[in-house]
DNA sequence: GAAAGTTGCGGTACCGTTTCCACGATAGCT
DNA sequence: AGCTATCGTGGAAACGGTACCGCAACTTTC
C-alpha cells in the first residue's frame, strides 16, 4: 500500500534520516544523493505519511473554520476563499457549520483546535472569550472584533454611510431599517453607521425593529414599511432584502418605483433578484484570504502582534434603487 | 499545555496502558481503577491527541467532501447536511473546493486521502476511475453512479417525468429544455427523463441546447425560449431557472400566465424567487446522511459490497407553473 | 603540513497513543 | 491442595516520520 521512508531508504541504499532531509530541502545532502532519492520516492509513489510528521512536528498543516450556516451564501462564499486561499499555502481546512449554535461552535473549537494549526471564527454567535479559552491554536476572527484577537472585518458603518448618502441623493428623506437579530455584532456596527449617516444626512430613520436575518424575516418586515411614510428600506442583508422583495412585488409595489431597497452583504442572489439589488459590498474572499495569511504568520510566530484588519466596503448600485415617488 | 496520558497515568498512580483501555472503554479495567482514572483526566483536561492516535490505530476520525463549487447552494447543502451527520458519528470534515476543475479534483483527493478515513465525491467532475486510483480510502459517490462504487443518487429521470406529466396536465404540449453542461453526468440521467417522458406524455419537447449551469446561462437561454413555440421550459437547475425568470420579467413576459417555468434541485433561493419557482426536488440532506452511513460501513469493514443508493424525487409545485396562455 | 572548519551521512531518540504479551493474584474446579 | 481459567495490570514494541548528535572525509587556513 503506502511506502514508507524506510522503504525509499533501502531503494536508495542510503538511511531514513537521509531520505526526510533530501526530500525536505532542509539540511545538506549532496545532489547526486538527492536524486537518487528523489527517483526512488517517485518510483515507489512515496509520500510522507501527514500524520506520522504531525505527530514530531506538532504542525497538521491543516485550518479549521467554524462558520454559523453554510447554507447562507456569505459563509460559504467565506468557505471557498479560505479553501482556495489554503490550498495555495499548501494547507487543507475543516469546515464546521455550527448551525447558528452557540453549543456547536465550542463543540467545534474543541474537537478541531487539537487537529489543525489554527483557527478561524467567522461571524461567532457565542463569547469570543469563552471560545478562546479551548483553542489551543492560533484563532483569527471574521466579521467580528475582539481584543487582544487578530481580525478581519469589513467596514459596515462606512458603507451604511455610503448607502444612506447615495438614497439622500436621489431624493429619499425617510429610510427605514429592518434589523436583525438583536446580539449580532456586525448589527452593531449597521446601527453605528446609520446614526453617522443620520448626522452627515440629515435623512430621518425608522427602525422597524428586529427580524430573523432570513428571507421570512424580510417578508414580514415589508408590510411594516409600507406601513411607515419611509420611501426607501436598508435590509439586515440580502436575504432579508429578498424577502422584501418578494412581499412587496406580491402587494403590487414597484421597486424601485415606488419603494427602493438595499442590501448588505452582495452575494450572488443579489444580482439575480428582480430587479437586481442594489446592495453595499462587502469582501469576503479576500477577508478569507487575510485571515490565512494572518493565520500562518501567527502559526510561525505565535507572539506576533494580533493585527485587526478593516476591509473597504462599497456600494453597488444596482435596479432596486431610484429616484423616490410622491406617495 | 495539553496533557498526555502519562500526565494522568501519574497522578491516576497506573500506567499509560491502563489509562488507555479505562478511557476507550476497550479491555478489562476495574471499575475502581476506572473511576480514578477518569478522574485524573478530567481534572488535567485530558483529551487524547489525535494525531498520535491516529498514528497507530491508522484511523484519523475525518471524512473527505470534495465539491466542484460551495457557491452553488446545492453542494453547499450536501456539505452541510455531510457536516452534520459526521459530526453525530464522531467524525470531523475536510472540505474541498474543486473550483469546477477536474485537475483540482484530482489534487484533492490526494491530499486528502491521507488524512481521512473516507471520501465523499459530489459530482465529480473529472474521470472517476482515475479519482479512484488515487485514494487510500473508502470512495462514496454523490449524484454519480460507478461501476463497483457506492453511490447515493436521486431519482432524476424520474423526477423529471413527474414535472412533463404535471405541465402536460395543466395543458402545456410543447416544452422547452435548457441543457446544462454536454459532460455533466446528471444531464444525462435528464435527457433519459426526458426520453421517457415523451413516450409517456406525447408532448414535444425543444431542446433549445447546452448553457452553462448558471444564471447567466438561464438569462441567455430565455431568448432562444421565448422564439420557440414552447409555452413552458425546464430549467437545467434553479439557477438557471433563476437567470430565465430574470430575462422574461425584463422582456415583459408573465410567469406563469405566458411561460411556465421548472427548475431543478429546490435549493433555497428556489422559493426566493418571484414567483416562487416551481421545481423537481432533490433531496441533499438525506444524500449526505446516506453517504456518512455508506463511508461508515465501507470503513468498519472495506469488504462490504458497494451500494447504489437511489433516492426519490419529488416535484414542488409553486407560483411559477400554470395553465398556458394561446400565444 | 597540521589545525580548524565544513559537509554529508548514519544512528538513535523521540512525538503520544494503542496493542500485544507476560505476569501475579484471585477464583473456580476436581 | 493442586491445577487451570480469568482478571487486572504493567512493560515494551510499534506506528512513520523528524531532529539532534556524532563521526568520517574533505576543504580551507595560516
């Protein structure tokens, strides 16, 4: 079945300790002696056993991911970043979906952290701390910030600000706003954002309270705001802007003739809405690709200074906004 | 930092043996012994180190999932519902991402047979003889059959037969058919649908050619639709079926009142849409739960014959299907 | 030309766990 | 009482690598 460096040794007629330096690049071996290695371990389809190396060098070569739901294209679009991004570090990655679970999250911490050489938390539901407690790895944080921890976020308040000022523009004065589930963090920092906004704008905000940030959600906020004298609606996100849609295209409001609507997040569906949605972008491959790379630096050197990164975010102007009516 | 069973081997006052067979419940132990022990452990917060254990047992208590895209809700549920039945199985999962790549693909699975006990294929894209070559381990097969391989498929053809039959009964006699991919396996299992629909049914079926799988795809598609004489179309998935709606809503077209539409899968997004999309569901979860269970029973005894798995399909009749306009 | 440094390689000791075997003690049998 | 099972336990080997040390041969230096 599978050779072992034993056996690429006795084909090479030179000692095991031999054949991990050829075949590592680390310490000296002459190069005739390398290539012979080399074509034996090729001859006999040889590869390292990961688990045998594991087990000396404390390193798995492999990231877990914890995320709350794969199914919500944020994550999963998080998901194909960090694997691509890892696969190009040469690293596998474990993905856990704790299914909105605080419970499953630390379940995951601690069956992964023994297993991989460093964690990555994306958008938590549960207490940073407490999970940090079990990682016995390095833990980089998506989407949320926590001190003393390296992070990766995007810059919500500033395009709720982008948002808001581009619907003040075309004319909107009173916006409302479908907010999600009341602990969620990047909440915080939408609400943040609006009362920037408020200030910079002067445009006036209706809270429509909290909703699941799910289609549902969306779906029952909708006769809410058409309740409300508000012209224009920031949804939690996507999905729940979809919701919104849906509900008002079954009332017989025109978007965005007569209600517009913008999103967070730009997942895919957002441009397959009808009309397609106008939405405030946020990066997630490539916050997937910092937090590797802040990842491994942390794995090298495990007193590196936690860095928090904050992402640029904009706003892609799409078909669900326009210039508001008299209503 | 961690703990290891000599750790708890002193201060249990036994050996490491003893400590090893009182924790895994194997072999005779005294249950005073046993109690002590387990003690010690909990009070070092011991957990065995898997990568050691792994070592010598040459299990590693991890499943492989290799997808060819996690944006694609479908896969992204099959590795959720893999995901969790795992984890309920005591397994963890690597994931990987193949980007669509049959090269990548291949590159998976040998890093990945390694490190896992089994491996799960989901819609291979690439040779799957030649995957199989490669892997160490177990190979289950999603939505793909193998000659000597288990696999877990939906009734496609089948599913399809039950969508003509229901447009055939609203009164449709002329369908469309948007093709995915010429390779794609599942494509095949439709066009034999299709076949037996036609025999069954006596409606003409169009086959207006091959599109990418996704909402562009179905955006293009729709003109070629609308210049058919087909009152009604089938939709490679519901992303497709998604970029189709977008097109005829732009184009000024009713769904359903002019075209009907029917998607494949029943992915999330497929009741997001407006109208909620009339589609043959698949079922995904379940697959996963299957395939666990296959990989589990391959891995406790390799011997085990190889199942094919068929799963039913049903079709999901929502707002975008419905009694045909005279054109 | 001898001392010192460099290079290439083999041997050995681990990493942390499980498994196999041996051994003493206790119990059950004739 | 002696002989064989059975049970509970400890010791040692093994899994497949890597890291460290030491040694021989060769090169450099004055």
């Amino acid at each position: 079945m599978g050779s072992t460096i034993r056996d690429v040794a006795r084909a090479a007629g030179v000692s095991a300790s031999t054949v991990s330096r050829a075949l590592s690049e680390r310490g000296s071996v002459s190069g005739e002696t390398r290539s012979r290695v080399i074509a034996a371990a090729e001859r006999l389809d040889y590869r390292p056993n990961p688990t045998a190396r594991g087990l000396i060098t404390g390193r798995t070569g492999n990231l877990g991911l914890i995320v709350p739901d794969l199914l919500n294209p944020f994550f999963a679009d998080v998901a194909k970043g960090l694997q691509s991004r890892a696969r190009a570090t040469g690293l596998s990655v474990f993905v856990a979906d704790a299914d909105e679970d605080p419970r499953l999250e630390l379940e995951a911490v601690q069956s992964l952290t023994r297993q991989v050489d460093g964690l990555v938390l994306c958008s938590p539901r549960s207490d940073v701390a407490e999970l940090v407690r079990h990682a016995a790895t390095p833990v980089v944080l998506i989407h949320r910030r926590h001190p003393g921890l390296s992070s990766v976020t995007a810059d919500v308040s500033g395009g709720t600000v982008k948002a808001v000022q581009n619907l003040r523009a075309l004319g909107h004065t009173t916006i409302a706003y479908v907010d999600g589930p009341a602990a969620s963090w990047v909440g915080g920092q939408r609400r943040e954002g609006l009362r920037e906004a408020v200030q910079a704008t002067g445009v006036e905000v209706i809270h429509l309270g909290n909703f699941a940030g799910t289609f549902d959600g969306g779906f029952a906020a909708a006769d809410l705001m058409l309740a409300s004298p508000a012209t224009a609606v920031l949804a939690y996100n996507d999905i729940v802007a979809c919701g919104l849609l849906n509900r008002l295209a079954a009332r017989g409001v025109r978007v965005p003739d007569d209600v517009s609507v913008v999103g967070y997040d730009d997942v895919t569906i957002a441009m397959m809405t009808y009309p397609p949605l106008t939405t405030v972008h946020l990066p997630r491959q490539s916050a997937a690709r910092t937090a590797v790379d802040l990842l491994v630096a942390a794995i090298k050197d495990p007193d590196v200074a936690p860095r928090e990164d904050v992402l640029a975010t904009h706003l892609v102007v799409r078909a669900s906004t326009g210039v508001p009516a008299r209503r």
